[in-house]
C-alpha cells in the first residue's frame, strides 16, 4: 500500500506488462528499485538519458543479464515508466530509444494539454 507521500506509478505503453515479463529476479529488483523511486530516492544504478528527454533516467538491473526501465520522476504528479527492455549489447538499441522518446513526447504534450 502506498504511503500518502509516495508518488504515483504511472506507466507508459505496455511498460508494465514489459516489466512483468522480466524473469523472476529482474522483475522483483525493477519492483524495488521503482518502490524507492516512488519515495523519492535515487535507485542503486542508474543513468541520464538525455537523447530520450529532458529529465529522463535509466534504471540499470542486473542479474546475470541486463534489464532496463527508462523513466521519468520530475513531475510532481507521479514516476512515468516509458519504456522496459532486455538490454543484449553494449550499446542501447536505437528502437529502445526511439520508443522511449515518442512516450516522453507525447507525455509532455498530454501534460501541455491538461495545463490549458
């Protein structure tokens, strides 16, 4: 159960059904790194993603292979999780990055819209 002061988690696309199709381990360790997100603290390992949006980090989940969750926890209204993923080289597959990006942007737009 949410404590009053945690942040929403809202989630982008088929993010959470990306998560939870995670093996076991990666997806419990996705669960607590978002938890403490939610509560306003930096996960274990993460990174900027600036190509993605403004505000935008990668949470980076290890567990013998790697996992990622692209979100964003700037607003005050909630976490935006845009986009999960099996991350299988080096170097983030520029369709991960593509699909994160239009989330993000369309996130802004909604946002711009709801302000009016």
């Amino acid at each position: 159960m949410p404590d009053h002061d945690d942040k929403a988690l809202i989630w982008l696309g088929n993010s959470r059904d990306r998560v939870r199709s995670f093996p076991t381990a990666a997806r419990q360790r996705s669960g607590f790194e978002l938890r403490a997100i939610q509560r306003g603290k930096d996960p274990s390992d993460w990174k900027p993603m600036p190509d993605v949006g403004l505000g935008v980090r990668e949470l980076r989940v290890h567990t013998g292979e790697e996992f990622r969750v692209l979100y964003v926890a700037k607003f005050a209204e909630g976490v935006y999780v845009l986009h999960a993923f099996e991350k299988k080289t080096q170097r983030t597959d520029r369709n991960d990055i593509d699909l994160g990006k239009s989330r993000f942007r369309a996130l802004v737009e909604m946002r711009k819209r709801n302000r009016k």
